[in-house]
C-alpha cells in the first residue's frame, strides 16, 4: 500500500507489524484500525474466530495491509507464545487491549473468575510484554500499549479484582516507560473512562436504551486515536477533557475515601 506522509514517521518507528491482543470487535477492533490507517499490517488475537475474521476482512479490504488472525484464550499464554515463535515477521508494537471483569460484589465472584482475571489481565500481558520487548530491545525501536483504567486509580466496588488488575498494568507501563526509553522503545499505559464498545453496553443494559452515556463516555476510534498519537510522549495518556478532569479529581484533590465513595456511586449499577 501507499502509506500516508502523514504516519511515515510512525510506520518507521513502528513497523511493519503491529500485535493487538483482544482485537476483534470494540475497541481493540478500532485500534486495529487506527495501526492498519498508519501503515502497519496487522496480528489480531482474540478467542472469537467469527470475529476476528469479520475485522480483518474488514481491513483488509479498506486499507490494503496483511492481516493474520490468531484464535486463543489470552488466558493462555504459553499458546500464544508458541504462535508468536512461529511467526516469521519481526513485531514492534503491542497493544494489549483484552480483559476480563467479573462484575458484581467481591463475596460473590467465583474463584475461577478471579483467576482468569488475574490471567488475562495481569499475567499474560506482563509476560508477553517481556517476550517481545527482547526483540524490540535488539532492534532499538519498538512501542507498547497496556490498557488501564480510571477504575484502577483508586477501590472501584463491585469492580474491586478488575480494577485492582487495571492499577497493576497503569504500574507496568510507567516502570517500562522509564526503563525502555533508553532502547528506543515507547511505553504508555492508557486510563480510558467508559468507551461505547459491545461490554459497555452489555454492562449497563439495565440503563434506559433513549439515556444518554454517562459524561466523559468516548468512542472507541476516538479513544485509539488519541492513544496512539500520544504514543512516546510520556507514560500515562486519559483520553477525553472530561475524563482528564474526573482523573484530577480523585487521584490529586479528593481523599481516598471520598474518591472511593464516588467510584461505587457510578460502579454500583454494574450488572
């Protein structure tokens, strides 16, 4: 394809291949687009083959670049590392968008569910992050996104295990975000709010369907955009004025108690 002037740099940066781990629908679908949009071809991961297929087809055909497709539970990670070693194309940038959130007070979330959050949002992107961060580091130039959360900025009740796991990757990011940066590679850790994606409407799919979102609720295409474009200058981005806000609020002038109290106020609801 011919790439656009305007993402040269950043397909020189971070090209050719770009992995996005839960990149089939919502937003790890519209971050997929944003990377195809620059340039990158693609490596999408996520459990559900349909969709996977559905989103590359998609971009194939709209932007012209290679995209392969990987079905596996990101709970997995030993499986999708034996996919990688296979892949004979160097990648150097990962977006890690997948997660699980048991949803609902803490006394009646199974031991199961807590583990598997524990896997696909901790284990496997921390150790996926240092399986190709070795290559990245050889080559000098590399990127990593690691989702977070407003949610992991302080206790979320009734999301206390999801958000505690959002805090963890927030964490990673800034560590790496220092430590990396000398190797040329660009680390951040996005704290998005609440993004119109297929879970957030199944989430709150008591809330009237003619409601309006909640403030501070970003599209998805909206949210990799200005994920992306902040990409290497610095290691936390929030997207969106509101969110930024809500953000400063709990983290910088409110008590820990009150923050909290607000969380559960608007985590409450969560079914």
């Amino acid at each position: 394809m011919q790439r656009s002037i305007k993402y040269l740099n950043f397909w020189k940066k971070y090209g050719p291949y770009a992995l996005v781990a839960g990149g089939s629908n919502g937003l790890g679908a519209a971050f997929a687009e944003a990377l195809a949009r620059r340039g990158l071809n693609l490596v999408l991961i996520a459990r559900e083959i349909e969709r996977l297929e559905e989103t590359a087809k998609k971009i194939r055909e709209k932007y012209s670049v290679d995209v392969t497709t990987f079905a596996a539970d990101l709970a997995d990670f030993e499986k999708t590392k034996t996919f990688l070693s296979d892949f004979k194309h160097p990648i150097n940038i990962l977006v890690y968008n997948a997660a699980f959130a048991p949803i609902g007070l803490f006394e009646n979330t199974s031991e199961d569910n807590l583990s598997l959050a524990a896997s696909v949002n901790v284990r496997t992107p921390l150790l996926l992050v240092k399986y190709l961060s070795g290559a990245m580091i050889q080559n000098e130039r590399g990127g990593i996104v690691l989702m977070s959360s407003l949610a992991g900025g302080q206790g979320s009740p009734n999301l206390a295990a999801y958000a505690a796991t959002k805090a963890f990757n927030a964490v990673l990011a800034e560590g790496l975000w220092k430590e990396l940066k000398p190797h040329g590679i660009d680390v951040i850790g996005c704290c998005a709010g609440a993004i119109l994606t297929p879970g957030y409407e199944n989430a709150n799919s008591d809330r009237a369907k003619d409601e309006k979102p909640a403030p501070g609720t970003m599209t998805a295409k909206d949210v990799a955009e200005q994920t992306l474009n902040a990409l290497g200058k610095g290691p936390i981005i929030i997207p969106g004025t509101v969110n930024k806000i809500a953000r400063f609020l709990l983290t910088r002038l409110l008590t820990k108690k009150a923050a909290i109290s607000i969380m559960s106020s608007n985590t409450g609801g969560l079914s």
